[in-house]
C-alpha cells in the first residue's frame, strides 16, 4: 500500500493526494475524514482509464516511522 500526503479536500470529501510518483484524486471512501496534510495509506485503482486513490486509511507518522526503524522500509 502507497504512501502519500492529503493535498487538499472539498466538503463533499473529494480531494487529492500528493503520491509518488504521481498527484492522485481520491475518492469519498476513506475511513475517517482526511484533513489536509494527513499522511495516508491508499491503494491505485484505474477509474476510467484513469488512477484514483482508493481505500484510503489515515496513518500516524510517528508509528509509521517507528514501524520502519524496526522493521525496516
């Protein structure tokens, strides 16, 4: 699962996410509301031959920097 970053969001829970290696627009199925800047674990899904962001859960990046200090990335 891709990480990435909330760019931006409307009201009505549409939005766009900073990905690598490319801007993606998401959907309104995230679990929790995703606010600008949060940091997120997403999966790509081609939407009429276009990629959006699906599945999308709010991650803390603290736990995920700890996770990869003890795992490794």
């Amino acid at each position: 699962m891709p990480v990435g970053q909330v760019l931006m969001t409307s009201p009505k829970g549409f939005g766009f996410i900073q990905g690598e290696p490319a801007i993606y627009f998401r959907m309104r199925d995230a679990i929790g509301q995703p606010t600008r800047g949060n940091t997120i674990r997403y999966d790509v899904d081609m939407v009429h031959g276009r990629p959006r962001a699906v599945n999308l859960r709010i991650v803390d990046p603290v736990a995920m920097a700890e996770v990869d200090r003890v795992f490794g990335s």
